[in-house]
C-alpha cells in the first residue's frame, strides 16, 4: 500500500475524531467505506474524510443525506472513470484533503478535482482511463448519464451548504455560550 505516508491507527483516528469506537465504526458502516486492517492503518485522506463528515453531523446534517451525497460522488468518479486510476481499495478517498486546482471544481465530501467548474462542466464523459469490470448493460444504455447525474449531486449538495449556512450562526452562538459557561463555572471551583 502507501509506505511514505504514515498510517493512522483505529484507537488514533478515534482520538482525532473525538468520537467513540462505536461512533467511528458506524460512520464506517452507513457510509459503506473501505475498513483497512489494523496493521495497515488509515491514510491522511481517509481522517480528513472522516473529519468533514463528524463535522457535517456537528451541523445537525442527518447521516443518511450525507450518505446520499456520498454515493452521488462516488458514482459521478464511476462515470468519470476516476476509479481505473487507481487499485487503491479507498480511491474514492484518496483526493480529500488536497488543495482544489481551481475554484469550484471538488467535490463537497471527498475532496477530489474533478478538473472542471461543477457549476458549468466542461469535459469529455467518454475517456477511458483503464480496465474495469464489465457491466450486462453500459450506463447509457440504462438511462444513466453523467449530466443528469452532476445535476442531481448539484442540487443535494447545495441543499446541503444551505442547511450549514443556517446552522453556523447556532453553532457559534452554542459555542459562545459553552466558553461563558465554563468560565462562570471554572471561576466558582477555584474559589
């Protein structure tokens, strides 16, 4: 696998999260994602992963829409193809965490460039990177289609930056509240 990048042990990732074992395993779970073993470990694209998704349920975000959204990315790097550019088993993974080449052109949750404005794509749907298993039926030939897909992953995932634009005032406004508290209650203790 990766040897130069260093891995992130379970218990480790747990501890970053800030979130039980419990907790992280079943993010794991309904967000269908690779589980490496323990001795591999996880990579810093998986944590950053993993890190916007503890944070989007900070927000108050259901974990099923963010699973919706996800499977929407993961199928739109199918059909781009992403997935024949690598064997590794978290490809879908592997570009969270990475600066964007441009201004709008990476995917909400797993971070990858797609290497066009999600808003105005510009690309060639037809490049093929590399093997991949046969399917009976090609998309197109079931109705899939790579703008129609792009415009369904558009509209979830600004529905999704809008439901955070309402909940970052609360949440400052909870954070606010938690320092004042603390203070308060901090300040009692030590007299």
């Amino acid at each position: 696998m990766r040897t130069e990048e260093e891995m992130v042990r379970f218990g480790d990732l747990c501890r970053i999260l800030g979130k039980s074992p419990v907790y992280v395993l079943r993010l794991q779970q309904a967000l269908d994602l690779y589980v490496p073993s323990a001795q591999a470990g996880y990579g810093r694209a998986y944590v950053c992963f993993l890190e916007k998704i503890v944070a989007l349920r900070t927000f108050g975000i259901a974990l099923a829409d963010i699973a919706d959204l996800f499977a929407k990315e993961r199928r739109l790097l199918e059909l781009l193809r992403f997935d024949a550019l690598s064997d590794s088993p978290t490809w879908y993974l592997d570009g969270c965490g990475r600066q964007p080449r441009e201004q709008g052109d990476c995917l909400l949750l797993c971070g990858y460039s797609l290497g066009f404005s999600i808003d105005t794509p510009s690309y060639q749907p037809n490049l093929d990177f590399g093997k991949r298993d046969d399917h009976l039926f090609a998309g197109h030939e079931m109705g899939e289609d790579i703008y129609r897909s792009l415009e369904l992953y558009r509209a979830q995932a600004a529905k999704l930056c809008a439901r955070i634009s309402q909940e970052i005032p609360v949440l400052q406004n909870a954070l606010y509240w938690g320092e004042r508290y603390f203070e308060r209650v901090g300040a009692q203790g030590k007299g």
